[in-house]
C-alpha cells in the first residue's frame, strides 16, 4: 500500500512539472497582472516597466509565491504566472484580457 501511495505521488509529481515552462515575462499595456497574489499591477505606457500598487498582504512572503525558479512559467486555470527576479511571481488577472487602465 506505501509503495502505491508513493508511486502515486511521484507520478502527480512528474505531472505538475510538466506544465512547468521557461519563458521570459513581458508586460502588456492594457493587461492587469497580480504580483505574488497581493499588489494589482499594470503595464506603464509607453516604457512598459510593470507598475505595482503597494498592499499589505497575510500572504505575502508565502514561500509558494517567492522561491519559485526564476524564468519559469506556467497557467493557473485562464491566468498566465511566471517567476522574475524583480518580483517574483506575477500572474495576469481577468485571464489576460486588456482593459481600460483608467
């Protein structure tokens, strides 16, 4: 039964790394993204440097959203996530649609 249960486990394992890619982060004006599931975040027209509001998040320093491995990306259901070294994960919100910024 352990070896079953451990079997299972490596292969949910494997399975989760495979959805795991490399990929540079680029901004996109018009697209709201959520760095480490706390400050809503936007694209700075027209430098394109990603421009975050500051919040105080219970959350925040979660080991899940700061030692991910810089370059990799990956999908939350409709949401696009990758890690950066500046700051970490950043997922877009409302599946990547671009809105109105004002």
């Amino acid at each position: 039964m352990n070896r079953v249960v451990v079997l299972l486990n490596f292969y949910l394992f494997c399975e989760i790394l495979t959805d795991v890619t490399y990929e540079t982060f680029k901004c996109t004006p018009g697209v709201y993204y959520e760095e480490n599931k706390c400050h809503l975040c936007h694209c700075n027209n027209p430098s394109q440097q990603l421009m975050c509001e500051m919040w105080w998040c219970s959350d925040r320093d979660d080991p899940v959203y700061k030692h991910c491995e810089v370059g990799t990306a990956w999908s939350d259901g409709c949401e696009k996530c990758w890690c950066t070294r500046e700051v970490k994960t950043i997922c877009t919100i409302n599946c990547g649609r671009i809105q109105d910024l004002y």
